[in-house]
C-alpha cells in the first residue's frame, strides 16, 4: 500500500479546477483503497490487477530500484506508460489526458525551494477521510490502539529496530488492548501472542487498505513506525505517535505538519526510536484509549 496525500490532494483540486466530473475521472491505484478517491472518482482500477506476476517481475527487474532514484515520481516511466495504456484498454478507452504525479511533485518541490509554503494551497485541497458507520470488521475490540512494525525508509530493517519495535509492542499492549494493523506483519519481530495483541490479519485473512484504512479510524490512537500508515492514520483523524531513527527530509516533516494543521487532520508526533525508554502517549490519546471513539 502506497499512501500519498498530495496526490489525493491535487485529484481533488484538478477535479475542482477543471470541473471534471467523478464519472469521467478513473484513478489509478497502487494497492490503495478506493474509497480514498470515492468522493471525486467513480471509477478506479488497481495497476497490480493488470499484469500477471511474471509481467510484474520483469518490470521491476526493468525498473531502477526506488532507493537509487528519486523517491517521487519526477517524470513518466515506461513502466507507468505501460500502466496507462493497460488501464484505457481495460475500460475501453481510445482519447483519454493523463494527470501524472510528476505533476505536482515538480510544483511542489518548487515551492518548497522557494520557502513558498503558503502557496501549496493553490494546487492542493486537503480534506479528511469521509466518516463510515459501517465496520468492516465487527470483532474489533470497542476501544484499542492500532500498531504498525513495519520497517520503513524513516525505521528500516535493523537488529536494534527490531528490538525497538519488539518492546513497543509489549509496552503499549500492558495499557489495553492494540491491533496490529500490518498485512502481514514483518517476520523477526518478537510478538506477544494473544492476550491483548490482536493480528488485524486474524481477524480479516482478507485485509486489504480499505479493511486497514477502517481499521486506523476506529482506533483510540496510532503508535509505531514513521510511513505510510502513520500519515494514513493522521488522514483518517486518529492521533499518530510514530518513530524513525534515519532523520526525515525536513520538507518532508515540514508538510506534514502543513497538511494536518490545513485539512484538519489528527496531529502527529514523530520521536526518535534510539531515544526510547518508554511509551509516553500523549494525554490527549490516553483519554481516548480509556474511553473510546
């Protein structure tokens, strides 16, 4: 699953802009959920869904490895090339306008060369994630704290991490109960079975990010690793504690801050993992995992 909020963000301000309605806008997801785009796209369509897994391997193999180059999407791959043309043929299209995400990632890192912050608002709309009654996964424990121990590019993959997110695990979970929110789980990483600690994979084999986008908006709060479902939690207005031991790009943190505070987002607070001597949830989460959403 990839989680991009800027992205989100200028569909909705294109869509706006440009008065392109929600029956003419099919977006193109990366494991996403579609729900994220419900409201200004009717249509949407999974890349993976496209290619066998032969086809998937070869262009990866074809690709240049994402730590090699920039980490956006500055220009248009052939592999995504070959995405857009796939998705037109699958619903059909012959004249169709491509918004790429170099797009905005070029303004935007304009902008942020140019300490022009305020300006983001122009090409972006920032909103929330739309409220949902419905569950998609009724076990769910009526108050908990979702967990994430993936490693990310802010927390990788590292004896010391391992042991970081180990005890995180077990320190949170002495407080009540927590739902460990990665499909799957990284392996290595020492897990307390049962008891308080609830796999969101046990409870739903099918867990996609839709069922983990759900999942993320009826926790009390969000603690682990700094990435992708840290900010998806933020977006889906639940307090983040998130940690990372590389130092993020200070535009990057500085966005994130920017996109909260402007969309109204639930904050987030981003602690060094090498500095961890306990869980120490701020007072505001704490009310919320006592009493519930």
């Amino acid at each position: 699953m990839f989680f991009s909020p800027s992205r989100l963000s200028t569909l909705r301000w294109a869509s706006s802009a440009y008065g392109i309605a929600p029956e003419r806008l099919i977006v193109v997801t990366n494991g996403g959920s579609p729900a994220w785009y419900a409201s200004i796209a009717q249509r949407s369509i999974d890349a993976r869904s496209l290619f066998s897994a032969s086809e998937i391997d070869h262009w990866m193999r074809r690709t240049v490895p994402q730590h090699e180059q920039d980490y956006k999407q500055a220009v248009m791959s052939p592999f995504d090339s070959e995405i857009v043309e796939r998705a037109a043929r699958a619903f059909e299209l012959s004249d169709y306008q491509v918004l790429h995400p170099s797009l905005v990632f070029r303004v935007i890192s304009r902008l942020f060369k140019d300490r022009a912050l305020e300006r983001l608002a122009d090409v972006l709309r920032y909103e929330g994630r739309s409220s949902d009654t419905t569950s998609t996964v009724p076990a769910l424990p009526p108050q908990f704290v979702a967990i994430s121990v993936a490693f990310t590019e802010a927390l990788p993959d590292t004896p010391d991490n391992r042991q970081f997110l180990s005890e995180l695990v077990a320190q949170v979970s002495t407080e009540g109960p927590v739902v460990l929110v990665d499909c799957p789980p990284p392996a290595g990483i020492d897990i307390p079975r049962g008891g308080n600690v609830i796999a969101l994979q046990s409870l739903r084999p099918d867990a996609d990010a839709s069922v983990q986008s759900d999942t993320l908006a009826r926790a009390s709060a969000f603690v682990g690793s700094h990435g992708d479902l840290a900010v998806l939690a933020s977006f889906c207005g639940t307090p983040v504690v998130s940690y990372q031991t590389d130092r993020l790009p200070i535009d990057q943190a500085e966005r994130l801050e920017y996109v909260a505070a402007q969309a109204g987002w639930a904050p987030v607070s981003v602690r060094r993992a090498h500095r961890f001597k306990g869980v120490q949830l701020p007072k505001k989460i704490r009310v919320a995992a006592g009493r519930g959403r």
